[in-house]
C-alpha cells in the first residue's frame, strides 16, 4: 500500500529497546517485500514469531488443469453452488489459473475457523459477493460487506469469521504484489486525482486483535501446492503494533468512481488493481456515452495478447437470458468477441448502466480446471449466432 499506517503502541525508535509490563523485550519483526527494496512494516510481538512446536506432514493443495479444452469462449454457471466446502480452504475451489494467478470461487459452510491460515507464495484479493463479517489478521481486525476487496499481502497471517447467511467470495490469488494502478500515482505513491478511488477510500485494519494464552495454534501455510501444517506455541495474534505501508486493506467497489466519456471508453478505464501480467477492473453503474451518435455498446474487439474474465455481481444481466448473478465469462485471446446480436442497435439512446462486475485480463492464457468443467455452459460458443436460442442483449454486451 503507497501509505504509511500505524496500529497499536510501536516505540520511538525502529530497532531500539521496547519493553513489556514485566520486562522482557517486544519481539521485533521486519514483514517486507522484494528483498529491502520493497514495502515492508514493523510488527512488535508479545512472543517471537519463531516459536514453532511442530510441524505435520503438509496436504496437497493443487488445483487439476483440464486437459482437451477447446479454444473457445466460456460460460461459467456459480450461482447454485451455495455451498463449496466445509471450511475456508475446504471450500475454496480454482476454476482457472496461469503461471501468474489462480481464480477461485469459495462458499464456506462453516462460520469460524479452528485454524490460521497464511499464503506464503502469493497475495490475495478476496472480493465479497455476498456475506460478512470480520477478517481477523495478525495487523487487525478488517470488518466487511459485499462488495468489498479484501486485499491480503502474502505472508500476512489471517482468518475469517462470518456472519449467518450465504457466504459467496470470489477469490484472485496473485503470485506477484497486488497494487493500485502505477498511471494514478505520482512520485511519492500518493492516489492522483484522476484516479477513480483515492487513499480515504482505503479501509486499513481497524484495531488489533492482540491473543496472549499460550497453547497450541494451527497455521496452515500455501505453499507450491501444499497446505503445511503449521503449530505454534503462540497465537500470531499477539501484536501490541506495527507500522509501515505493508498491510491488508478493504476497498468497496461502490467506492469506485468510474470514468466516461463522449464515445465509449475502453476496459483500462475500469481498472483498479495491477500485478505481473494481469489487471482486476471494476465495472460499476455509469452514464453512458454522450456524443450524439455515440454507441454505448463495445465494438467488437480481439484480445491479441489477452485472456479476459468477468464475473457477475450484480445488475440487470439477471433478466436476462444466458449470464446469471455470479457467473464466469473467458474470452481468450485470439478469439473476437463483442455485443450479442441487436445489442448495438439497441443500446443506442441508453443513458446508463447499473451493473456491476469484476473483470480480471490476463496476458498469458488461462486453464479450465477439472472443477470448472462441471459449471460450462456448452452452448456458450455459439450464442452470438442469429438463431440461437439465448441469444439476445446481455451484462456482457455492456462491459467489454
Ligand atoms: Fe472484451
């Protein structure tokens, strides 16, 4: 995160004495990235970090690639997959991946966790379609809603508790830093104001979450397709505090100001997050396009160098044949695409918009898993054709 942020008591001085109540020393703990070169904080533990009491032979933790699938567009169906999995991670379940991100969705059944988790190899955004609660990390307590990006630096120790009712999070594990468009920061990291969001709307963790009891914590670190099964004689909620600009923040997608202009403007103008070789973009409810013979409808386009991901959260696409509320669409590079039949037409004379949806393009192709072939919509493919069945205006003709 380009901002500097403290939480709890932290001494004057990095690297000096910081005693406890009964005398014994804070156990100091540089968190940072890309080497020293990075962002990095400094947390300040009851206990050290170090403490492990034993280690279990680690799970495998591997998403299958499906092998024989076409080059084709994909219609992925999620929205009757209330339930993915007990826990967390039980629930989690890949349905595409590059060597650059993994895309999940996970529907939780349980409330709580018994154990922490921590992914060592990769940041992650987890975005809340629907739920709530309170992710629970060793920087503090991050309450969220739907609609919400979770945004979880690699290494940041964490669980989630969630409120009753339906749990649905789409998961974006990236294996590079996950960061705010480079375009909308000037020198010194500082959010410009032709930025669609700005650091107010940023929502750091709100206060500590500090465990003292010693005993016997599970962590379960992702690692290179095993879950290791971590025991620490220590809760690593044990922080008095820290500081730096390494830490896991909340941003909404109703916080996103989209951009717009006489003709229509092209996907980077959604965009919200940034790592190696893919982009997160927001499509939120707008006007559209004010030119007087403006289309608000995309132009056909190929994605030469681009895989390109939607997942529906929400809007008027759920009148609509085809594309349901949390839905996936691929279209992968290579392959035209663009508005269904008679969207163009009728699209014209349209003042606005009101979905929303996540959009994830990558720039390397992506792979089906195993999982993900049970949710295809087979006849996706061929919907653009005059006489199919389902063809039609659709979320996907208004987003790109
Ligand atoms: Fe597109």
């Amino acid at each position: 995160m380009p901002f500097y942020y403290k939480l709890g008591e932290i001494p004057q001085k990095r690297h000096t004495q910081f005693r406890q109540p009964d005398g014994s020393l804070y156990a100091e703990q540089l968190v940072g990235t890309l080497g020293f070169s990075g962002v990095s904080s400094l947390l300040y533990h009851i206990n050290p970090p170090t403490k492990i009491s034993r280690i279990d032979e680690p799970v495998p933790f591997k998403p299958k690639v499906a092998e024989g699938i076409k080059l084709a567009p994909h219609h992925l169906r999620t929205l009757n997959l209330e339930v993915t999995g007990t826990d967390y991670l039980d629930a989690r379940k890949t349905v595409m991946l590059n060597n650059d991100v993994d895309i999940s969705i996970c529907n939780p059944s349980e409330r709580e966790m018994n154990y922490y988790y921590k992914n060592a190899a990769s940041d992650e955004v987890v975005f809340v379609h629907d739920g709530s609660g309170d992710l629970l990390t060793q920087m503090g307590r991050i309450p969220f809603k739907p609609g919400d990006y979770l945004v979880i630096p690699r290494t940041v120790i964490h669980k989630f508790r969630f409120d009753e009712g339906q749990t649905r999070l789409l998961i974006i594990e990236s294996h590079s830093p996950v960061e705010t468009p480079r375009r909308y920061r000037n020198h010194f990291g500082q959010l410009l104001e032709h930025s669609p969001f700005c650091e107010r709307d940023m929502r750091p963790p709100v206060e500590l979450v500090t465990e003292t009891e010693k005993g016997e914590y599970r962590v379960q670190i992702k690692k290179e397709g095993y879950l290791h099964q971590y025991y620490y004689e220590f809760s690593p909620f044990d922080a008095v505090g820290w500081d730096g600009y390494f830490f896991p923040y909340a941003f909404s997608i109703y916080d996103f100001e989209p951009i717009t202009g006489r003709v229509h403007q092209p996907p980077p103008v959604h965009q919200t997050f940034e790592a190696h070789n893919f982009v997160i973009c927001s499509f939120v409810p707008r006007l559209f396009d004010y030119h007087p013979l403006a289309i608000p409808a995309p132009y056909n386009h190929s994605n030469v160098d681009s895989d390109e991901v939607l997942y529906y959260v929400e809007g008027d696409f759920m009148s609509r044949k085809g594309v349901d509320r949390a839905s996936f669409t691929v279209h992968p590079g290579g392959i035209p695409h663009g508005p269904h039949p008679g969207t163009v037409e009728a699209s014209i004379g349209k003042k606005e918009t009101h979905e929303y949806a996540v959009m994830i393009d990558t720039f390397k192709p992506l792979h089906l898993t195993e999982y993900a072939v049970d949710l295809m919509d087979k006849n996706y493919p061929m919907s653009w054709s005059e006489d199919h069945p389902t063809n039609g205006p659709r979320a996907a003709d208004m987003m790109d």
